[in-house]
C-alpha cells in the first residue's frame, strides 16, 4: 500500500500538481501512524495476555500457600488455648483450701501447659519471592497487593508476640531448674518417659509445694494473660485477614 503511494507521489512531483501530491503524502503519513498504532495494541494486547497468566499462577500458588498457612493457624490457636486452659485449671487447685490434686494429675496439667512451644510458621516462600523481585506489582487488585504487603509486617509482630510468651513460658519452665522441684516427675506420671524410652524414676519427688509458691503463681497467671492475649489480640485477628486474603484470591483467580 505504501509502495503504492510512492508511485503516485512520485507521479504527481514529476507533473508538479503539488496539491495532490500533499494529500497522497498525508495518506502515507496516516497509513504509517495506523501501521504503529495497529503494531502497539496487538503488542499491549500479547503483553496483557502473558500479564494476566503470570498473575493467575501468583494467585493459584498464593492460594495453596495462604490455605496451608490457614490449616497451621487453626492448630496452633487449638494448642495455645490448650496451653493457657491448663495452666488456669492450675490456678483453680492454687486457689483452693486444701490441695485437692494428686501428684499424677498436677504432672499431667504442667506438662498439658507446658510441653509445647508456640510459633506460627507460616507458608510464605512464593510471597517472599514476590515481595523480592517486586512481582507484587503485577497483582491487578488494589486491595488484595495491599493485604499481602501488609501481611509481612504483621508477622513480626506475630513473631514479637510468641517471643514474649516464650519468656513467660521458660519463667515458670526455670523454676524446674532447681533442686526444690522436679522435672523428671512430670515427665514420668505424665507418661512421656514410657513414650521416649527413658527409665522411671524409683525415687519419686514432689511438685505439690508448687501450689503454695507465690512465685509460681505470678509466673503461671503472666503466662495465662500473654497466652490469651497471643489468640485474642494477635490469632483471632491475624485469621480474619487470611480468610479475607483467600477471599480476594478466590474472586480473582479464574479456574
């Protein structure tokens, strides 16, 4: 078609009907800018395209990451609420006028409280990967790119959170680092040395004076109110943005 032009530009400057030969110069102008423009949407087109299958495999990996995250966070609310149920039916047997717990059962209780540690760890390897190489750009919703660089940040604080129940814990955990209490006898009544193949002890020392130590109690009732803080202030919360992150991943990935 250009070609065509040409001839008849060049026609029309040997006969020197100049008029013409502007028009026919203009149609050549206007069929190459229509030549750019048809080249740049079929280009912004493919680059839409390769866009959006780039970021529907973000979102279905995001998806699998978020809901395995979601299945962690449920167990640990259920072990941390453990954790602090114990360590309140401890406080009750503190409470009452005479002691009314058996040595089985006070070992059963410290270790039912005590025995496991809480952290979240959650799934964030194709996020963090994201985050690094600035791919949380290419997530078209506004909200859903905000939620996922926010959730970085919370998880330092969810991090700040268990660190300091972690103290709490060790706290009461160190008061069986001396000779007046026994870790060895909650390990035996609560049957973990049958289960870790260690021998019983024949001789058997009491924890029951526990009950009586202010010190324990203090320590116990810090870790009960960090333990209930760490679900309601920081878990319960933390879950209400996954289910609203798998929300928003759900309405934006097409399968």
């Amino acid at each position: 078609m250009i070609t065509f032009f040409r001839k008849i530009r060049n026609q029309l400057i040997v006969e020197k009907k100049i008029g013409n030969y502007l028009f026919y110069a203009l149609g050549e102008i206007v069929l190459v800018v229509i030549g750019i423009l048809i080249a740049l949407a079929i280009n912004n087109y493919q680059q839409h395209v390769t866009d959006g299958k780039k970021e529907q495999t973000y979102l279905i990996g995001l998806n699998e990451e978020f809901k395995i995250s979601k299945a962690k966070l449920e167990v640990l609310i259920e072990v941390n609420r453990s954790n602090y149920e114990g360590a309140k039916k401890l406080v009750e047997f503190i409470d009452a006028d005479s002691i009314a717990i058996t040595e089985k059962q006070l070992s059963e209780l410290l270790y039912k409280a005590f025995a496991f540690d809480i952290a979240f760890n959650p799934n964030n390897a194709l996020l963090n990967e994201m985050i690094n190489s600035g791919s949380v750009k290419d997530i078209t919703n506004t909200q859903l790119r905000i939620q996922l660089t926010n959730w970085i940040s919370t998880m330092v604080d969810i991090g700040q959170q268990e660190h300091d129940l972690g103290i709490q814990r060790e706290r009461v955990l160190n008061m069986f680092g001396t000779d007046e209490n026994s870790l060895r006898t909650i390990i035996d009544l609560a049957g973990v040395s049958t289960q870790m193949g260690l021998p019983k002890r024949k001789k058997e020392l009491s924890n029951l004076g526990l009950l009586e130590s202010t010190e324990f109690e203090n320590n116990l009732l810090s870790f009960i109110l960090t333990a209930y803080a760490t679900e309601t202030a920081h878990y319960i919360p933390l879950m209400h943005d996954l289910n609203a992150i798998l929300d928003l991943i759900d309405k934006e990935t097409h399968q």
